[in-house]
C-alpha cells in the first residue's frame, strides 16, 4: 500500500516537473521571440 502511495506521488512530483519546464520554456522562447523583433526593428 504504501509503495503506491509513494508512486502516485513521485508521478505527481514528475509530472508537475515537466509541465513547469514546459512552461519556462515558453515564456523564454516568447522573450527571445520579442528581443529579436526589438533587435529587427533597430536596425
């Protein structure tokens, strides 16, 4: 019983991990998008 307690648990620890990231890596990849728009338009 309490392996699968421990399981459910590292599952929820594993999945909120990678939505975290994925979420990181958006916003990151959406500021980049805007320093290279900004940079384009100096120029």
């Amino acid at each position: 019983m309490e392996l699968i307690i421990y399981i459910f648990l590292f599952l929820i620890l594993f999945l909120g991990i990678i939505f975290n990231l994925k979420i990181t890596n958006f916003k990151k990849v959406k500021e980049v998008r805007n320093k290279a728009k900004n940079y384009s338009k100096k120029e």
